[in-house]
C-alpha cells in the first residue's frame, strides 16, 4: 500500500527595498512596511522583531480558531514575546513568550487550547524544527546611461 502523499501550502511575500530606511513586504495583497536600517528603531519593526510578530501572529491565529472550534469564550488575548540574540552569532539565541488570556473559561481548558495552537502553528513549527533557508541571486543590470559629451 502506498502512502499518501503529503499535503502541502504554499506562501510568497516579495519584499522591495523603499529606500535605506525602509522595504515593503507585499503578500496577496496586503504590504507591511519593515525597518531595514540595523541598529535604528525609529525605523520600523526590525527582522527580528518582524520574525517575533509573525510567530505571535501565528499563535493567535489559532488561539482564534480554536477557541471557536472549542466553543471557548475568550474575551481577550495577547501575547508577550521576548528574544535574546548572540551579537557574536547575529542569531536569536532564546525566544520566550507570555499568552495571557481574559475568559470565564476553566483552566484546563485554557491550557489544552494554549497547547493546541503551538502544536497546529506553522511559524511555531518552524522556529521548533528549524529549516535552512536557500536562495538564488539574480543581478539587473541598470540600462546605460548614454555616453557623456565631453564639453
């Protein structure tokens, strides 16, 4: 018996740089303008402040999903992320977060449903198992400019 093939989703998110400060992230869509400028807040959300988002964005997706497939009253959510980087590595080294949830709920409830949207979160998933991310370059040359007349 043959297995099943594994189903798969697919995502894509261009990302064009606006200017020194700044790029835009573009997805069906959608834009989400990031800080490109390193060491600047005042930029914008910095890649690992975007990478900490998106993980967050991740679990409250399917805090939201499953608390309605649950039937479980939540009247608040949010989410504390914190991250610790190695300068010397520029990686993040620890990511720790706090979901703190306002609902007449019991506990146990609230803990299998916390449980639950880590184990169905794709950006959680990813962060967990880790995978190598791979690429290409591709140089545009811009056009010419006309020769210059010497005067």
């Amino acid at each position: 018996m043959r297995a099943k093939p594994e189903r798969t989703q697919r995502y894509a998110v261009s990302l064009r740089r606006e200017s020194e400060l700044h790029a835009v992230a573009e997805a069906h869509g959608h834009t989400l303008r990031l800080g490109v400028h390193r060491g600047d807040p005042e930029a914008g959300f910095n890649a690992a402040e975007t990478l900490m988002a998106a993980f967050g964005a991740c679990l409250m997706t399917n805090i939201n999903s499953l608390a309605e497939k649950m039937r479980l009253q939540i009247d608040d959510a949010r989410i504390e992320i914190r991250a610790g980087g190695s300068l010397r590595r520029t990686a993040l080294i620890a990511l720790e977060y706090e979901l703190v949830l306002t609902s007449p709920e019991p506990e146990e409830k609230l803990e299998k449903l916390h449980q639950q949207a880590v184990k169905w979160g794709t950006v959680a998933n990813t962060l967990s198992h880790g995978i190598t991310p791979r690429g290409t370059i591709r140089v545009e040359w811009p056009p010419f400019p006309p020769p210059r007349k010497d005067t």
